[in-house]
C-alpha cells in the first residue's frame, strides 16, 4: 500500500508542512490547506500524514539562499548535501538554523502518482508568493510546466508568454538561471519575469550577479518585473510541496 511504505521510508525526513500565516495576497486553496494541516513530528510515525488524504501537502525539496551550494544539483539527485541535514531545513514556517537544501529522497525518487505539486516562496519564513501545477502525468523534473498551472499569486502568467519556464531554465557558459520562470530577454535591462534561483555568483546581467548564492528572486508584485527593478526582492528560502492522489 502506497501510505504504508512511503510512510516506513519517510520515517525521521518527511515532513508535513509547517506554514505560518499569509500575507492578504497569498490567501488560496493551497495556502488555507497548509495552515489547516500544521503538525509538528518528532519521530511518531503515527503523525505523518496520510497519503491517501487530498489535504496533505509533503515537503519535497526546499531550497536555502545564501549558502554557497547550488540548488539545482541539490534538487536532481541531492549533489552536496551532507548525510544529515539540521532540522530546520526540513520544515517551513519557522525561523530556525538551516545551512543547507532539504531534499525529500523518497519523494523526489520515487515519483508516481502525484496529483499537484506547489512551489512556494518565502520572506521571513512568510509565503509570498506561490504557484500550483496539475501534476498528473509528470516526473520530478517536468511538473514545473507553465501549460499545467491550476492557481498563482503573481496573475498575469495565464495571458503572457515565457521563453524560459522549467526547473532547468537557463543554463550555459556563466549562466545557471534555475527554477527559472521568465516573460521575455531584453539584453539584460529589459529582462523580465516572475522568478529565478540563481546558482552562481557571476551571470550575464547585472540583476542576477550577487555576492552570495544562491539568489532567490522574484517579483513582488502580483504581476512579472523587470528584473533590473527595485520591485523585486530576494526570498529567503523556496520549498516544493506535493499532494498525491486518493487511492481508488
């Protein structure tokens, strides 16, 4: 049974979501289901939640700034993270000590029968923006598909185009735009979108240079920014949740 064994392998790293409240603008579904189900396990088996609920959300992946890792390698197959990992990088919502990406090994390696994946991102341990994906016929690589978005924060992705939309983004010779959600290139001082974690110090553009990485950034707003802006802002951590499917 699908609970029974992702539950005897997650046991002491999957995590139920820990989600503070929101700000006014980040007042959805996925958000009410978060704050609905806080629970804090502490090694009880008995409170992880049940993956044939349609109102659990898993901890997949969270991703830390600033911590000089890469967090696209850390995503694919959990490239420099040590065996253990502190605690809380394994949650959200609070402010605790984290030095380093979270990745949910049973989760992200076993990936079947996923019903939505949520990517979340957070300033003062505050969500401040969100997407929500379909993610039916996905693998832990493609469900960051802009044709599969069901809800967002930031509105005017449904009508505008991306030239760059997917957990790989863009990436060559200095590049390394991840998680990369991207309207429009304008040789560097119009370049515009809605997010990207940036993995390296050193890019192309002015706005994605950065003394420390990675660089979470994103708009603010409830619409894409010029990345060049004042109106963007570097989150803290992002995390990526999943819900999985009712047994039939």
């Amino acid at each position: 049974m699908l609970t029974k064994t992702l539950q005897s392998l997650a046991l002491g790293f999957l995590v139920l979501i820990q989600a503070s409240s929101t700000s006014g603008r980040v007042v959805t579904r996925l958000v009410n289901d978060i704050n609905g189900a806080v629970t804090k396990c502490q090694g009880d088996k008995s409170c992880f939640p049940d993956m044939n609920s349609n109102s659990s959300w898993i901890l997949a992946f969270r991703g830390t700034a600033a911590i000089g890792k890469p967090v696209y390698p850390a995503y694919v197959d959990g490239t420099g993270l040590p065996k253990r990992i502190q605690k809380g990088c394994m949650q959200v919502g609070q402010n605790l000590p984290c030095s380093n990406h979270f990745r949910n090994n049973t989760v992200l390696d076993n990936w079947k029968n996923i019903s939505e994946v949520a990517l979340v991102i957070y300033k003062n341990s505050t969500p401040v923006h969100h997407v929500i994906f379909n993610g039916s016929s996905s693998t832990y690589m493609t469900w960051m598909d802009k044709n599969k978005i069901e809800s967002t924060s930031w509105v005017d992705i449904y009508n505008n185009s991306a030239n760059y939309f997917g957990i790989f983004g863009h990436q060559e010779n200095a590049m390394r735009r991840t998680f990369f959600m991207n309207h429009n290139y304008g040789t560097c001082p119009n370049d515009q979108g809605w997010f990207v974690a940036v993995d390296n110090i050193l890019g192309d553009c002015m706005w994605e240079q950065t003394p420390k990485f990675p660089m979470f950034k994103y708009s603010t707003g409830n619409i894409m920014i010029n990345w060049n802006e004042a109106k963007t802002d570097h989150a803290e951590y992002f995390a990526v949740f999943v819900k999985y499917n009712k047994s039939t």
